[in-house]
C-alpha cells in the first residue's frame, strides 16, 4: 500500500529528503507522495520513515493503492534497477 499526505501537512520540508525512492516531492499546495515510487520504505529501512519524521502526523496508507508486503519488494526491487 502506498501512502498519501492529507491536508493537514504543514509543508515543513522535512518528509522529501527522507524518502529513499524519490517519492516526495512539493505539489501545488502540500507535498505528495507519488504512489508509484512508494514502497513504505520496503527494502530500505523497517517502517516509513516520512511517517516517523512527520511532526503532525499527515501521512497515512493509501485506501486506494492496498499493496502487500510481496508487492512491495516487487516495487522496491523494480525502482532499484532503474537507478543502476
């Protein structure tokens, strides 16, 4: 599952430079999670690190992007070859 900032985010900039991916980044009015380079930090570290960072707890998983574990490292490994 990926995750998604909701409208409380306060643009602090502190979520973007966590995120491994690439996944963060600023958009009109609050930042966004690009779903298709979210693996909630699957293959990286062991939980989210934009949720442990946020400080008004904005990011949640994405009820519209469910996604297991498997599916995750599936992602996680997919976006690492690109980079290579």
């Amino acid at each position: 599952m990926a995750l998604i900032i909701h409208d409380a985010c306060i643009n602090c900039d502190v979520c973007e430079p966590e995120c491994p991916n690439g996944a963060i980044s600023e958009g009109p009015e609050i930042y966004m999670i690009d779903p298709d380079k979210c693996t909630e930090c699957v293959g990286h570290f062991d939980k989210p690190q934009c949720m442990e960072v946020c400080p008004v707890d904005c990011i949640t998983l994405d009820p519209d992007r469910v996604e297991d574990r498997e599916a995750l490292e599936r992602k996680y490994r997919r976006l690492a070859e690109n980079t290579v």
